[in-house]
C-alpha cells in the first residue's frame, strides 16, 4: 500500500519533544494528537483516527522503551475501583513474553460467565506445574471432576483420608484382560474397566 501524506499536519516541538497534529503513520492512520519524546523515536502517545486496519480506527497507543507505570486512588473509598479497566467488546490481553506476570492484593477473584456451554471457562495451561498452596483448597462441581495423569496420581491424606461415593467402581491393571465378575456384563466387566481398557487419555471437553 502507497504511503499517503497529510499536507495539513501541523508540528509544534523543541529538542525535547514534539506535539503533532494530523500525524500519519507508516500503516496510513491519521493521527489526530501525536505527543513525541525528543531523547527516544519509540517513546510517543498517539490518539488515532481514521485509517488502517478496524482495530487501529480511534484507538489510543502509549509506546515506550522504559516502564509503564500508574499509581492511583489514594483518595479512592475503600470497596470502590481505583484503578478500572472495561473493554466494552474484544480482549484483553496482557503479555509478559520475556517476565512474569503477578497479582497482589487481599483477595482475588476470578470470573468466566459466558452464557452457554462453549464459552464460561477458566483455562491454566503450564508448560511445566500448576501449584496451589493454601491453608484449604475446596473444588465443587455440578456435573463432573475428573483428574487425569498419564503416569502417576498420588491422594495422600496424612491423618485422615475420607473418600465416599454412593456407588464406588474401582478398575486396575488385571481388569485389561478380563473384566471382574459382575451381573452387567461377566465377562467384559463394568463399564469403567471397558474405559480403562480403551485407554483413559480422556480430553477434558475444554480446547485450549
């Protein structure tokens, strides 16, 4: 695409840094205010217009080589929001490519409520562990729970372990071969062991 050229803009600066107004950029979005650093090209604030691909029209893009930092609401009433985010369509998306990414506060929660089957997720996906560590750690589900490992699992209860089921179906390696006795199916044994048989490698119904 032919770069386009604004012959209206109009540029206020020093040394220091500049002010411009009508801007246009390498992929031709104008750019209604454009505030510029004089020590850094990659150090600028731009309030855009028209132009470009859909996402960049009337967008607003802070660029910098340095850190990103907002200190705010210290006058903020205790239980209101200092600091508010709300992406009114589209994501939010928040990379650390080369860092971490942490999370401090008193409590935390977290939310997913999509409207149907295919959306209301909440996704960790590790390279390597997921780990929690607390004083209680409760997992209720209305439907299923299911934990699955390719090699090992490992339930220790160091005083106490307490496991109940209204009816408990228990499968091990000898039921590949035959199925235990049983009055579904003698010779095939429960449906579990027929899963077992097949292999467990279960996909958990979420696709990442």
């Amino acid at each position: 695409m032919a770069q386009i050229k604004n012959y209206h803009h109009i540029r206020y600066g020093t040394a220091e840094g500049e002010i411009k107004f009508g801007h246009m950029h390498k992929d031709n979005v104008y750019s209604a205010v454009m505030l510029r650093s004089g020590f850094s090209m990659k150090h600028y604030i731009t309030m855009d217009g028209e132009g470009g691909e859909e996402f960049r029209k009337n967008s607003t893009t802070c660029r910098g080589t340095g850190s990103f930092q907002v200190k705010h609401g210290d006058g903020v009433p205790k239980g209101q929001p200092a600091i508010y985010l709300d992406a009114q369509n589209g994501d939010i998306v928040i990379r650390a490519p080369k860092g971490k990414i942490r999370m401090e506060a008193i409590d935390i929660e977290m939310k997913a409520s999509g409207p149907n089957e295919k959306t209301g997720n909440i996704i960790l996906d590790a390279g390597d562990k997921c780990i929690m560590n607390g004083q209680i750690i409760d997992c209720k589900a209305k439907l299923a729970a299911k934990f699955f490992s390719e090699k090992t699992v490992e339930v220790v209860g160091t005083n106490v372990l307490n496991m109940y089921g209204g009816f408990l179906d228990l499968a091990d390696g000898a039921t590949s071969v035959k199925g235990s006795k049983n009055l579904t199916d003698p010779l095939l044994g429960t449906e579990w062991e027929k899963q077992m048989r097949q292999g467990y490698g279960f996909p958990l119904g979420i696709s990442l």
